[in-house]
C-alpha cells in the first residue's frame, strides 16, 4: 500500500478550532452505532448474510427444521439487536426459506 | 496514489471517520463509517451528515463527486491499514447506487485489483469479480504482497 496519509485523529480535531462546528458530531459518532446511522443498510447488510447462510444451508441440508432453520439464521445477529429486528428477520428468513423450498419442489 | 482526497477526521478505532465536501453548495459534512459483522466482516456505510444525523440516500449535488468518491477510497486504504485481515462488504442501498457502484468497479477494476482481492454477489452468492458482469454488492481484501 502507498497511500498517503491524509488524516487527523478525533483526539486532534477536538483540539483544533477549525473544527469547531464538528465537536459535538464527532463526540456523538464516537458512542453511536452503525444500526443507528445507517438503519436500511444495515437491515439490506442482515437480510444479504442471512440470505446467504440460508442458501448454503438449503443447499446442504434442504428438510431442516423450520425452527433450526431461524435458530441458524439468526444465530450471529449482534447481541443488542432490537425486538423489531429480530421479528423482522425471522420473517424474512421463513419466507426466504419457505421461496427456497417452493423453488425446489417446482424445479423436481 | 489517490489524487487529491479532503483531508478527513479519523476515530480512535478507524471505524468511522469525517471530511467536508467543499463545492457549489458550501461545505457539506461526510461520515464514513465501518460496521464489524462477526469473524473478519464489515460492512461500510456513507452519507451526508446534518446535524449530527447520517443520510446515506441524500444527493448533495455540490460538484466534488470525483473528490468525494477519492477521499472514500483513501479513508479505505487507512481503514485496512487498521484492519488489514477485514473483508468489506461494499452494498448500495438503491438501484442508483447500485449502478454508480458497479461503474466505478468497471472502471477503476485495474488499479483496485493492485491491492484488492475483489468478489462480486449475483443471486446471493460471491464470485470472483468480473468488470463485465453487473452485482448486487462487492467484497474487497487486501492482498498480501510478499
């Protein structure tokens, strides 16, 4: 790699007046979570791993348990993850799962 | 070397950083920010920031998109300084995006293959990038030179 380097760190901006109209920005970005920031992208991000997992999971064991199916998907979603998310992705994985069934008894 | 990126405003763990886009509409705050999704994964969000809130689907039209998409690239290349085993996962929030990201992997395919190891999703699954295929998303890590 031989990019330069053409930053200055939080503890430096903080310091620095001509970043002023920034401090409070900066101070708020440093406790803040990416979920919080970026709420749809990280839904598209959960939705496109999980589809994945799914997908490789339906392709190595397609007649699991529709309840190890959700246990599997859901397993790595962050520990703070809100009530709304985890009803929103277990939907999305039954009905993932269920599109994924449906396309294989069709294709038999 | 990237050419002529704004000077950005780094966090202490490299996982978010900051830098104004200055053009035809005044100076326009920018947040970077990378999210870890377990192992080695993480996925990296951008957007305007106004009053302390991100808009990732704003269209600021300030005339500094070249400069904009430089400073992107080279806030990149400090993060996988910090996280040189990270997989990124690059994903467009809408269809525009998705267009515009797509471009840019076409375009500038040769130069970030000099450092990167580039997978592209089609149909929810990774594949070695091709510049002539059109993806879902983009996964980039760094390659180790010896």
């Amino acid at each position: 790699m031989k990019q330069q380097k053409k930053s200055l760190s939080f503890d430096d901006a903080l310091q620095d007046s001509a970043y002023e109209h920034l401090w409070d920005t900066l101070r708020y970005l440093e406790t803040a979570k990416f979920a919080d920031l970026f709420p749809e992208k990280h839904l598209l991000t959960l939705k496109s791993l999980t589809a994945q997992k799914l997908k490789a999971l339906h392709r190595e064991s397609p007649f699991s348990p529709l309840k190890d199916v959700v246990t599997h998907a859901l397993e790595n979603l962050p520990d703070d993850t809100s009530a709304a998310l985890v009803l929103e992705m277990t939907r999305f994985t039954i009905e993932k799962w269920e599109s994924m069934t449906e396309k294989a008894v069709t294709a038999a | 070397m990237i050419d002529n990126p704004y000077i950005f405003l780094s966090s202490r763990k490299s996982t978010w950083f900051v830098f104004e886009s200055e053009g035809m509409i005044g100076k326009i705050p920018k947040l970077v920010t990378f999210e870890h999704y377990g192992e080695n994964r993480w996925n990296v969000g951008f957007g305007d920031l106004k009053r302390g809130i991100a808009n990732d689907s704003a269209i600021s039209n300030n005339g500094d998109v070249s400069r904009v998409l430089n400073t992107i690239a080279q806030i990149i290349y400090e993060f996988f300084s910090e996280h040189p085993d990270s997989i990124l996962q690059i994903k467009p929030i809408d269809e525009k995006r998705k267009k515009l990201y797509n471009l840019i992997f076409q375009r500038h395919f040769d130069s970030i293959r000099t450092d990167f190891q580039i997978k592209g999703l089609r149909e929810e699954a990774f594949e070695a990038y091709s510049p002539d295929e059109f993806y879902d998303s983009f996964e980039i890590s760094l390659i180790f030179k010896t």
